[in-house]
C-alpha cells in the first residue's frame, strides 16, 4: 500500500525496488526449474558439437 508523497520525493523506495526484484527472480527460477531438462539436452548437444569440431576444416568430426 502507498501513502502519499511530498513534492519532493521522487521515484522509487529500496522497498519497492526489493519487490520487484524478488518477483523478476521468483519468474526466472520458476522458469528455469520448468525447463531444465530440455536446456541441459540442449546445452550437452552444443558441447558435444563443439568438442566434435574441427577447427581446420570448419567440419564436424576432426579429432
């Protein structure tokens, strides 16, 4: 709940600013934890490609 604010006080309290941040970081980690295995398949693909890639050759497969 907000009370009024005198003329001078502008902007946002540290209350506020913790409010927010603390809903950001519940809407990640919730997000996260939806997802985690599909982003641990995707990123055990992308390093098992990247340990496959052949530098040289811009190939695939060069070890």
């Amino acid at each position: 709940m907000r009370t009024a604010k005198n003329k001078n006080e502008k902007g946002y309290t540290l209350l506020e600013y913790c409010a927010g941040a603390a809903i950001v970081l519940s809407v990640v980690f919730g997000t996260l934890t939806t997802v985690k295995s599909s982003l641990t398949e995707f990123l055990s693909k992308v390093t098992s490609w990247a340990q496959d890639f052949n530098v040289t050759t811009g190939q695939p497969g060069g070890k």
